[in-house]
C-alpha cells in the first residue's frame, strides 16, 4: 500500500537547476501540508547535499542516491514513496527506466517532458502495468503543458456550465511571455529533432496532432498552427509558438483519455500573439523560424535566469472557444513568475502534492493533468503557484 511508503514525495534530480527550484519551493511549503514527508535524490548524493546546503534546505532532509541508468537502483527508489517528481531530462535518454519502476511499483509520477515521441514510447510500453498496478503517470507537468492542458479543461468546464455541451472549436494565444526557454527545455528538443532525423516515424508522430492520443485515431481536420495568420478575433497577428508542438497533442489527449470529453470533431490550435498592423505582420513572419531564447544564446542543461529574472517573469494565454450556433467563451490563465523556471517549479510540485495528498479518485494508467488531476490542481495552481484562471 502507498499509504505505508516512507515518503510521500521525492524530487529526483534535485542538484539540477530547476530540481534547485522545485526542492526550495517545496520547502516552503511543507509546513502547510500537513505531515507531508518528503525527501530529495540525484545520482550523486554529494552534489544533491550540496545544493540542499547552498539552498537552506532542512539540515534532517532525506537525500537519496539513485542513478537513472540503473533499473535496481529506480526500482528501490520508486517502491519507498507515493509520488516521484523528476526533472531529469531529456526523459528519452534519462528517463525510460524510472517511468518502468513507477508502474511496476505502483508509483505516482510528474515530470516537466515536452518529448512527444518518448512519451508514446512509454505509453505504449507501461500503460498496461501502470493500469494494473495503481500508478498515475502524468507527463508534462510544467509550463509544458499545465497552462494549455487545464486552460482547455477549464473553459469546457465553464463552457458546460454555460451551454450545456462543450465549445468544439478551441483556439490557445499566447499574449504574454516573459522569460525565456529552459536549458533542460532545449536539450529536450534537441534530442527530439535528433531523434527524428534518424526515424521517419518519429517526425510522423511530431507531426500528428492525435500521437498521443491515438495515432490511428482519423480525428477532424486540424487548424494549422504553423503558418503566420491574423487572428480577427483578438485583432492580432499570430505566430507558430515553439510548444505547440507538445501542448496540442497533449490537449487532444486530454480529450481522448476522458472520453472525447471535449467532443469526437474537437478542434485545436495555438499560437503566440505579435500585434496588429504591418509591425505585427512583420514579428510573425520572423517568428515562423523560431528561436528558444530570443537573443542567439542556446541555454545549456543546469543554466537558467537570476532569482530577480524570474520574479519578474510572467505569461498570459487566451483561449477561446466557440461552436457553429455562435456561441463563444473566453477564458485566461496567467503566472506571476517566468514560465520555463519560477512557474514550472511551483506547478510541477503542485502536481505532485495533488497526487500525494488530496485523494485523487484517478485509477492507475498514463495520464495528462487535465485528465488525472483537473479542477483540483486548478484550485492547488490558485490558491499557492501563482496562477489565476479566469473568465473574461
């Protein structure tokens, strides 16, 4: 039973520079969780020490050494907690191994992926066990797609409120951003292109809208989401948005894993906003080849912004959802803190404190959070990560 387990979290990769964040902001809040028991792992437990020494970590915390090439070694780990929340990535070279010991175990899981072709991978392999043996693998947990995952689910939950059926037509525009992609992030994608260039299938499955969902599903012709377009809606110039490409399949698997919730002809698309007018034109355009940081300099794994940089980080999506009667919902989800750092960390624990301590009724199986934690990681986000979701 989870209930008799040492620990009800453990952050693996905690020496990472995200892992850094996520282990602080935990610290702040287990004492509001109450007897929360929680204890931090890397593959090295002296450089795991040394950051929870830098970070004024509590000096009784447990520090677990584990390394994520050995099955025994994830094995051990998973089977002495509820809930494991890792950032070490790229999950396609670092984390098959630990997916396998969560579901064998019965393991709760989080991560901050945005690898879609590793994801189906696991799907494919574990869903099964994990179904069999109570454990909730939830990809994706971080500002990859926790924003566009829940925004969706939130506005067809208010749509259903409103309407009584679900908006069919959904469009996600970003109209802030402020701060830039994650060392981790980019690493991620890298491994992603590489891995497509060496295999047909896995630039077929980036491509298919419905890869995490089923990609045998013939599902409605999508929007695209790739070209620079203007928006009338918002009176705005749109441009293709770097996690798009991760957001959209995890939305439409939201949809499939409940049921077609959202409807069997649910469309999706999601784009940043750059203004109107000939200079909005123009941004889009320059933003149809896109670059991760903005300024030519690729972050490197472990690297981020100051403390100051992500205090003053935040985010704004739209999402908008309509139907052929005419009928029309906006609805918004902000952060107060840079999205690739200060908000994943807070939302990825989040997460795991929902899994770990709120009772969530979510059978074993491979989830998205829309899906396996929805309107109570909503009211987690609200209420202590510094996100608002709401009508408009």
């Amino acid at each position: 039973m989870k209930d008799n387990r040492e620990f009800d979290v453990v952050i693996y990769g905690a020496s990472g520079f995200t892992g850094q964040l996520i282990a602080e902001y935990l610290a702040s809040r287990a004492a509001q969780e109450s007897g929360l028991r929680w204890a931090i792992a890397g593959r090295s437990a002296d450089k795991v020490a040394a950051v929870a020494a830098e970070s004024g970590l509590p000096a009784d915390l447990p520090i677990i050494a584990a390394d994520s090439a050995d099955l025994e070694a994830m094995n051990t780990l998973a089977s002495r907690t509820k809930v494991i929340l890792t950032s070490v990535g790229p999950y396609q070279l670092y984390g098959s191994l630990l997916v396998e010991a969560c579901a064998t175990n019965g393991t709760d899981y989080v991560d901050l992926c945005g690898e879609p072709n590793w994801m189906r991978e696991m799907i494919d392999k574990h869903q099964e066990a994990a179904q069999a043996s109570g454990a909730r693998i939830v990809f994706s947990c971080g500002f990859d797609s926790i924003p566009s995952d829940l925004g969706v689910h939130y506005l067809q939950t208010q749509a259903k409120a409103k309407f009584g059926t679900p908006l069919p037509q959904v469009r996600g525009r970003v109209r802030a951003m402020n701060g830039g992609a994650s060392g981790g992030t980019v690493a991620s994608m890298q491994a992603t292109m590489v891995a497509a260039m060496e295999n047909p299938a896995v630039g077929a499955l980036l491509k298919n809208p419905f890869g995490l969902a089923n990609p045998e599903f013939d599902g409605p012709k999508q929007p695209s989401s790739h070209k620079p377009c203007f928006d009338e809606g918002v009176g705005s110039w749109a441009a293709p948005f770097v996690m798009a490409v991760i957001n959209i399949p995890n939305v439409h698997r939201s949809n499939f894993v409940q049921g077609f919730s959202y409807g069997e002809n649910f469309t999706y698309s999601e784009m940043i906003l750059t203004g109107p007018g000939e200079k909005g034109e123009k941004i889009a355009n320059a933003m149809a080849v896109p670059s991760l940081t903005g300024n030519g300099d690729t972050p490197q794994p472990g690297e981020g912004p100051s403390r100051e940089e992500q205090v003053a980080g935040n985010f704004d999506i739209l999402f908008i959802g309509e139907n052929d009667s005419g009928d029309t919902l906006r609805v918004s989800v902000t952060g107060d803190r840079d999205p690739g750092y200060g908000s994943t960390s807070r939302m990825i624990s989040e997460a795991a404190l929902t899994l770990a301590m709120d009772n969530v009724a979510t059978p074993g199986g491979i989830w998205t959070p829309a899906a396996a934690l929805g309107d109570k990681l909503i009211d987690r986000l609200g209420a202590h990560a510094g996100l608002e979701f709401k009508v408009e």
